[in-house]
C-alpha cells in the first residue's frame, strides 16, 4: 500500500473544511463517555444515557448552566458535525438514537486521559514484545514458499502487528517530551517564585529526568540496532524470494526504527544542552545572588534608564611605545657545501696529515707578521684542499689561539676570508706571543 500524496491530502482537507472547536464541556463529555465505555464495556449509548452524562458534567464544569437538557443537545449536534460522535441505528427521527464515539473521539480523550509517559518498564516490555515477534516472523520468513504465505504469515504481521508494537513506542516518545516540557515549566515556575530555595528542587528534577533518559537511551540503542539485524535478515530473504511487497513492508518497518533511534540520541543532545544551562544558570546567577539583589537593582536600573539614563565610558588606551630602536636585520645566506658523491669508489690517495699541515702554516702565516685570525685564515685557506676549506677554519681558529694569546673586542667584527666565507675576527696579542 502506497503512502498518499501530502498534497491531495491537503487539498481535500481544504475542500471539505476540516477544522475542530472543542470546549473544556465538549472534552469532559467525550472523557466521560470514554471512561464510562471502558468500565461497562459499551459499544454505544442511547440518547438518554448522553444527555444524562452531559448533566453530570455540567455539574461539575459549569453549575450555574440553565436548561442542561437544551445545551446537551446542541452539544451531542456539534460533536456529530465535528465527527467525534458517530449515529449507529437506523432509525432516523422516528425514536431517540443510539450513539458511537469515533476513532477521532477516541484519540484525542486517550490523548489526555492515558498515562503516555515514557518508563523504563513499559518501553522494556514493549521492546522486548516486538523482539520477540520479529524473530518469529523471521522464523516464518525461512519456511514459507508462495506468494500467499509470504503475505499471510509475513507481510501481514509485518504490516498490522509490528506496527503497533512500534507506534506505541513511538506514543510514549511524545509522552515523554511533554513530560519534559513539563519538567522545563516546572523549573522556570520554581525559579521564579522561589529564588533560592529553588535550587535543590531544581537539581533534583534534573537528576531524575537525566537518569530516566540515560537508561532509555541504552535500551533504545540496543534494542534498535537488534531490531535492524533481524529486519534486515528478513528483507534479505524477501529479496531472495522475489516478493516485492514483503520487501517493501520490511524496508518501512526498518525506516520507523531508525527514526526511533534518531529520536533517543537527538533528546538525549538536547536535555544534555538544557542540563548544562540550567546548571550554569544556578551556579552563575542563583548562587551568587541568593537574595535577588543584583538583579532587581539591574531591573530598576533598567526600569529608569529613560529618566535617569547611564552610559559605559571607555577611555581610549594609547598604543605601546617602544623605547628600543628597531633594526634591520640582515638575512645571510645558509652555510652551505657541495654534496660529495658517496657512492663513488674509493681511491688510493698519498697519506697526508692535515691537522700537523695547518699547524705548521699558521706557525709560518704568524711568523711573517699576521695580525689578526681573518688575515691568518685568509693566507692558509688558498693553500688547503677545497672540499677540506670549510673544516679547516675551524682548525685554523683552534691552532692560532693555541699558538699566541688572542683579544678582541665586545662586538667582533665579521671579516670576509673569501668570496663565500666570513669569520668574527680576532686579534694577535703579540706581547705575549711564543
């Protein structure tokens, strides 16, 4: 069976005119007679039974009514116009009628009279009925050949019982969101008419409520992810055997349980979120202002800003001087040196021994009178290997101030040896030299 479409739907509830007005007497008749149905097990009332209910109810809801009898059969013509009473005899104006409440009538009375909160035991039972009834459809599921059985002992029980089992899951989720509506008024009520006092009662509906919602939350959760496991074994098998309406039936079913799931983890995020609120609301405002001080002079202050308005003045902070000159720092280029090829084979060299070579040339560059390590290091240099120039330096450094005393001054100056080369310059104390 195809869903109907939103918008013909639309358009013939526009035709026809559709609409409700209820008064608190008309709900209290129909409740009276619900109840009165369901104790005596009823299927209909005469005439004289409505009217006698419509008086008991005009007692209680209006006493001062005139003429109960008149307004109780406008009323029983109203509610026939609005479709919540339905005339079940034949026999037109020739005798008092006999009346049915409808399917209309019912729902909205069981709206308001049954007890739909959601609880951890009822949505157990109701899980665990529609566990048990899907592994028996499975069960089903693997034994049935044709078309007829499919429809019979799979489609059907998918389609009727299955159902029902999930919308009334479903009813006690709306339950449950009115109750925390409730909770939420009930919160904002208290806070109000008593400040401080308020806390504890605050805290505990918002423990309680959070329990209950941690504990269906890990039952929907399990339960939803068993239920898709077993839904989707049977539409496999529905799949296997051709059966396009058993198939269909399935993938609806599995559509309602994801939206049940989506339903626990979107309320669990949202009173998580109003949790935190309410938390922070006491911590921040209740309880640093037990006595409602702050906020009613915030409410005077308010109150009276158009005679006596009050503004905020900044004063205008100026920027941080800075006593130090800035200096252009100049970017050198990174020391750098060829890449030697390592895999290269080796070759027979003559032995040379570098560190006694450098030693005796800065004895020698120091003999002929050099001064400073920029002139030692520019004479040894050109004489030293290319590839070995850049390790030499250091080893001129070492072997010159191992050789004669050396001074400089507090900022050393950087001196070029070569075109690609620099080093901080010293000086040859030469009073002191060997």
């Amino acid at each position: 069976m195809t869903s109907p479409d939103p918008s013909r739907v639309i358009a013939s509830l526009a035709r026809d005119q559709v609409n409700l007005d209820l008064k608190t007497v008309d709900l209290c008749f129909l409740a009276g007679l619900y109840m009165r149905a369901d104790k005596a097990a009823l299927a209909s009332f005469e005439e004289d039974v409505l009217v006698d209910m419509f008086e008991q109810v005009c007692d209680v809801v209006d006493p001062a009514a005139e003429n109960p009898r008149k307004r109780a059969t406008h009323a029983i013509q109203r509610l026939r116009e609005q479709r919540m009473l339905a005339r079940v005899d034949g026999a037109g104006l020739v005798r008092a009628g006999e009346y049915a409440l409808t399917r209309l009538a019912a729902a909205v009375v069981e709206y308001f009279l049954a007890d739909e909160a959601l609880t951890r035991e009822s949505l157990t039972l109701l899980t665990g009925t529609l566990r048990a009834q899907l592994a028996e459809i499975l069960a089903a599921a693997k034994k049935v050949e044709g078309g007829e059985a499919w429809h019979t002992r799979v489609s059907g029980p998918l389609r009727v019982t299955v159902a029902d089992l999930v919308s009334g899951i479903e009813r006690r989720q709306r339950g449950l969101d009115a109750q925390q509506e409730e909770v939420q008024a009930e919160i904002a009520t208290l806070l109000s008419v008593d400040w401080f006092s308020a806390v504890d009662r605050c805290q505990a509906l918002l423990d309680t409520t959070t329990s209950t919602l941690r504990e269906l939350n890990e039952i929907l959760l399990r339960d939803t992810h068993h239920f898709v496991a077993l839904l989707q074994e049977i539409q496999t098998l529905a799949a296997a055997a051709s059966n396009a309406d058993a198939e269909a039936t399935v993938q609806r079913v599995i559509e309602h349980v994801d939206r049940i799931a989506a339903w626990g983890g979107a309320r669990q995020r949202s009173w998580s979120e109003y949790y935190q609120y309410v938390h922070r609301y006491l911590r921040d405002v209740v309880r640093l202002d037990p006595d409602r001080a702050l906020s009613q002079r915030l409410r005077d202050q308010l109150a009276g800003w158009p005679p006596r308005p009050f503004h905020l003045l900044v004063a205008h902070a100026p920027s941080i001087r800075l006593l130090r000159q800035l200096e252009a720092r100049v970017e050198r280029p990174p020391v750098t040196r060829p890449r030697a090829d390592r895999e290269a084979n080796p070759e027979w060299v003559e032995a040379e021994n570098l560190l006694a070579d450098i030693e005796a040339l800065v004895r020698q560059v120091l003999d002929q009178g050099a001064g400073t390590l920029a002139e030692v290091t520019s004479r040894v240099l050109p004489i030293v290997p290319e590839p070995v120039r850049y390790a030499a330096t250091g080893r001129i450094a070492d072997a010159l101030a191992r050789r004669a005393p050396v001074w400089s001054e507090r900022e050393r100056p950087w001196v070029p040896v070569l075109e690609t080369l620099e080093v901080e310059d010293w000086a040859v104390d030469r009073g002191g030299g060997s």
